[in-house]
C-alpha cells in the first residue's frame, strides 16, 4: 500500500512539472523575435566572410573579409529588436502570410517601422527604419537584412547650422 500511495504521488508530482500550454491568445500577442533570428543567423553564417563597403560621405572604401564578427557587425539590428512586453501596446501590428509590419504608435520610439517578409515560410528580408530626434540633431537611419545576400545600414544625420549633414552606408554581402 506504501509503494501505491508513493508511486501515485510521484506520478502525480511529475504532471505538474509539465510546461502550462499557452492559450493562443498569450501566443499571439508577442512580436516577431529579432534577436532569436540573428542568433541563428550569426551560428548559420559563422564560417562565412565577406564583402564590406563603407561610404561616408561619400568617400568609399572596401575590404575582403575572411572572418567576420557577426554579432558585432549586426549590432544596429540586434538592438532594433521591438520583442518586448512593454512595447506591445506601443506598435501596431499587421500580419499577412507573407509578412509582419509593426509601425510605431508614438513618436518617441525610435524604431519607427519594422518589416519582416516572408517567402515560402522563411524570412526573406527585414527592414528597420529608425528616427531620432532632439534639439540639435535629426537622425535617420534605414538597415535592410536578407538572409540570401547581406546586410545594409544607411544613415543620415544633421545638426543645427549644418545644411549638408552626414551619411553614412555601411554594406556586407556574402
């Protein structure tokens, strides 16, 4: 009898160490995940080099890289990531089957805009556009992601009493 009431309290026990289902609601409310893809894609890329271009200002310059620092290189993208609970009420969200939009809600929030699309169940391309604004200087800032060909960050940032600006293109491909 010891061994009965032993073994359906373990059997028991076990049940509740189970992982709760989510409802489909709790599931759905998250946003696209941008640094759990850039982590796996900084694993899938990680033998891969490159071709890098910087031009600034429109002086260009180029270089053939054998190893790349992925998570380094990605840096704009990984901090552009709108995955996070207390931003879900600040976007908008629109999703197709071919992609997800969110659009930011108010104008404090840097990352403007964020596209992920899709092709055949796969991303085929990311677009983040950000702005930042404050008394002296207007940022903007446009990065484009394709998991087939590289990665692009273009900026442009102007300064009170600076009429040119400065940009700023920096390009990966592989």
């Amino acid at each position: 009898m010891k061994k009965f009431v032993f073994l359906l309290f373990l059997v028991s026990g076990l049940g509740a160490c189970q992982a709760p289902d989510l409802q489909p609601s709790q599931q759905e409310k998250g946003f696209f995940s941008l640094s759990d893809y850039l982590i796996k894609e900084c694993e899938r890329l990680e033998e891969k080099g490159g071709l890098k271009k910087v031009v600034l200002n429109g002086k260009t310059e180029s270089k053939t890289l054998e190893q790349v620092n992925w998570k380094q290189e990605l840096n704009d993208f990984f901090a552009s990531d709108i995955n996070k609970k207390a931003w879900w009420d600040k976007y908008e969200r629109e999703t197709t089957e071919q992609s997800e939009h969110y659009i930011a809600l108010v104008p404090e929030l840097e990352i403007r805009e964020l596209v992920v699309n899709y092709s055949r169940g796969n991303v085929s391309d990311i677009l983040i556009k950000k702005e930042k604004k404050n008394i002296l200087n207007h940022s903007e800032k446009e990065l484009f992601y394709s998991p087939i060909s590289g990665f692009r960050t273009q900026g442009f940032r102007y300064s009170i009493g600076d009429e040119k600006g400065d940009s700023l293109l920096i390009e990966i491909s592989y």
